[in-house]
C-alpha cells in the first residue's frame, strides 16, 4: 500500500476490529459463492476464507494500515484486504491469488464498502446493547427508589411546584426507553446490502445467481440476517438508512447530556449550591483545595456526549458526499458510526455504574427547599384567584412566611397544614377545593 500512502493522508486514524471482522466476513462469503458457482476453483476458495477468517477473527488487524481519510468509495481499504487476503493465502498454500481477480471476484468497492460498514453497524450495536439495558435497567431502579422524594421543581432554574426524584428521572427513561426502541427500529433498514450490486448497482460480471448465494453464505459466516437491498442502487449511492442510526445515537447523547446537566446541577455545593444528592467519590476533585470533590464522571460524559454529537454532524455532511453512483463519504461514516457505539456505551455505563446507582439524595435538606418555593401559593389559586396569589407570592419573595399569610386570610392550622401539603401536590387534583 506504499502507492496509497503517498496519495491518502496519514493521520494515524485506522479502521476499527468490527470494519475489518465485516470486510472479511463479505470476502469469506463471496470466495465461498463464487465457488458454488463454478467461478472460482475449491484451492483457492479455501485458501481465500482461511485468510478472511483469520482477519475476521483479529489476527491480522495490523496489515489493515490504509489511512480513514482515503478516496472516498473506500476503495483504498478494499483493496488493502484483497492485497492482503491475496499475500497471505499464496505464501500459505503456494498457488496464485491475485487480489482482483480472485479476492475481489464478483465484487466492487462500491457495493463491498457501503456493505461492509452495515454489517458493522450491526456488529457494533450488538456489542453496545448490554451498556443500554444496564444503565435503563439501572434508572428504573433509581425511579421505582425515590418516589417519596420531595424536592422542588424548578422551571427557568426558578422556583416552581414540587416534584418528587423519582418523577424527574422517570422523564429521562421514558427517553431513553423511546431512544431505544428508535434505535433498534433504525437497525431493520441497515440490515438491506448492497452486496451484488457491483461498480454502480447493475451486477455486471456477476453470476445470475450470484446474490442469492453469497447472501446465504454471508448469514451464515456473520450470524446476522441480512439481505439483499429491495433497491441497490439506492443502498449504493445513498447511506440515509446509516446516518439514521447516526442520528439516534445523537438523540440518546443529546438525552445524557441533559441528565448530567441535571445531575451536575443537584450535586452543586455542598452550601453554595443546590446540595440535592451526594455521589461518593473516591478521586481528589482539586489540586489545590483538599477535600473538593467533583462530579467527575458526569463530566466525563458530558465531554463525551459532545463529541458524539459532533461525530453526527459530521456524519450529516459525509452522507450528502457524492454524485450519482457512489456515495463518497463512505471511510468516514463507517468509522464515526463505530465511535458513536463505542463511546456511548462506556458513557452509559459508567453513569449507571458511578452516579446513578451512586446517589443518595438529601432527604430532609430538599424538602425543607421545597417548603420555602413560592410556588406554593399556587395551591390558593383556586380559591382566592391568581391575581390575589401573585401578591402573596411577591410577599413571600420578599421575607413573608407563606404560613403567616394563610392566617391572615382565616386559614385554620389544619387548613395551612392541608393546603401545604408539598408531596400531595406532586400528584393531580385541586384538593384546596376539598
């Protein structure tokens, strides 16, 4: 690949295990075909998938040396492998294997990477979902233990009606529950390749039968169902289905985001903040102020979820790279679609691991802070009207006792006690009006 390097850019970015486990697994499949088909003669068929199965197995990883930043058909790393696939099995077996017409028989870059970089979303979301469902397992349990927290909500980061933990976190997984599904439902379009398709979507020099075969040997060799595109020309020079898995990837990084924003938020202080939950730490959080402890993992993810998001956006402008037959934004996407996995999984499983099961709200100390919100006047509008409220909501602001004010009105003990009952107003009904 001497040539190569000299014309794609040398950036020390490589392709991950599960591009070149999915590459391999499509030659291992083609060899196979073609032989089926009378194309290709039994030596060099199993010489071919001896060597595929050795890349798709790891052992091989450092031979696959072209740059992520190559021409964009990804032409550079299907021809790495057939290089590679062709070196190997000769010297093992002594025969000639020639990279193009051997290795690469019946095939194109241009239907073998847009293949090739599916097949390893599949692999990549398979490797992930363990991360998914610990950290949804992981707030589910965080909901199901604070329902009898009280705290106060905040809208505008001002004092607004109570609300218990349990409800603000269940906001979050009844997201990430829908994230979920959206991912999984973007999964179904991806399992389409265009495997067949050749130079441009037509099959020229192929066998007829050629696509229902290697498809037969594909499944088998990869584990994953995947067929045939219903349109490869479409599969070919558009990779929407692929950027939609991009996309939920950002809507559950978007969605972390906000939890940790929210998360950071109730674990500021200890008496300059909100001081809402405490999360054990066991790592210094200053180099200077002994003692400090700081929300380390959530700002981690934070960091994290900004990139991915990131990695969207770039993934957006190399879907629309290309003209006519050839999406030409194919290295890239593959390669960023595998981080968003990666980096998400470890995300999500360290919040889960290190903050969520972590938590130990400040029982006493939120329901006190949810005692002082104004907001609670609200419970008086039914009877006195808002108008009436919004005064002695600005009384309150300004030093009045909400308790003071409701006696001044005729409000008995027991009435003011009814009335300021902060865990019942986190459930519906106008019980003022009881």
């Amino acid at each position: 690949m001497a040539v190569a390097d000299k014309y794609f850019l040398n950036t020390g970015y490589r392709f991950q295990r599960n591009i070149i486990w999915a590459i391999a697994s499509i030659k291992a499949a083609a060899a196979k075909a073609n032989h089926e088909l009378g194309l290709l003669d039994m030596d060099r068929m199993e010489a071919i998938v001896d060597i595929a199965k050795r890349l798709m197995n790891g052992e091989l990883d450092d031979k696959i040396t072209v740059d992520v930043f190559q021409t964009g058909s990804g032409t550079g790393l299907n021809m790495n492998v057939n290089e590679v696939i062709a070196m190997l099995a000769s010297e093992k077996y002594g025969i000639d294997i020639h990279p193009n017409n051997h290795v690469n028989m019946s095939q194109s870059s241009n239907d073998v990477i847009p293949s090739t970089i599916r097949l390893a979303v599949l692999k990549a979301y398979e490797e992930s979902r363990d991360d998914y469902v610990y950290f949804l397992d992981t707030l589910k349990r965080a909901v199901r233990t604070f329902g009898d927290v009280v705290k106060p909500g905040r809208t505008h980061l001002r004092d607004a009606l109570p609300v218990t933990l349990s409800q603000e976190l269940g906001g979050y997984l009844d997201a990430f529950k829908r994230n979920h599904k959206y991912l999984e439902e973007t999964l179904y379009e991806v399992k389409e390749l265009p495997l067949g398709g050749t130079a441009v979507g037509t099959g020229f020099n192929t066998h007829p039968k050629y696509i229902e075969t290697v498809f037969k040997y594909l499944v088998d060799i990869s584990g994953y169902d995947v067929k045939p595109a219903e349109d490869r020309f479409r599969a070919i020079k558009l990779v929407t289905d692929v950027y939609k898995v991009s996309n939920a990837l950002k809507a559950i990084a978007l969605d972390l985001h906000r939890l940790s924003q929210d998360i950071r938020l109730m674990f500021s202080g200890p008496f300059t903040g909100f001081n809402e939950i405490d999360i054990p730490m066991e790592i210094a959080g200053s180099s200077m102020m002994p003692g400090k402890t700081n929300p380390v993992t959530v700002e981690a993810v934070m960091l994290a979820t900004s990139y991915i998001i990131g990695l969207d956006h770039s993934n957006m402008m190399a879907t629309q790279l290309g003209e006519f037959e050839l999406s030409m934004g194919l290295p890239l996407i593959g390669y960023n679609i595998q981080e968003m996995f990666r980096i998400l999984g470890v995300s999500l499983r360290k919040m889960a691991e290190n903050v969520i099961s972590m938590m130990t709200p400040n029982k006493d100390h939120m329901m006190r802070q949810a005692m002082k919100s104004p907001a609670l006047v609200t419970a008086l509008v039914p009877i006195i009207g808002y108008d009436k409220a919004a005064e002695i909501g600005k009384m309150i602001v300004k030093g009045l006792d909400l308790t003071q004010a409701l006696s001044e009105l005729g409000y008995t003990e027991e009435d003011i006690k009814r009335l300021l009952d902060v865990k019942r107003m986190t459930t519906p009904g106008v019980y003022a009006l009881e």
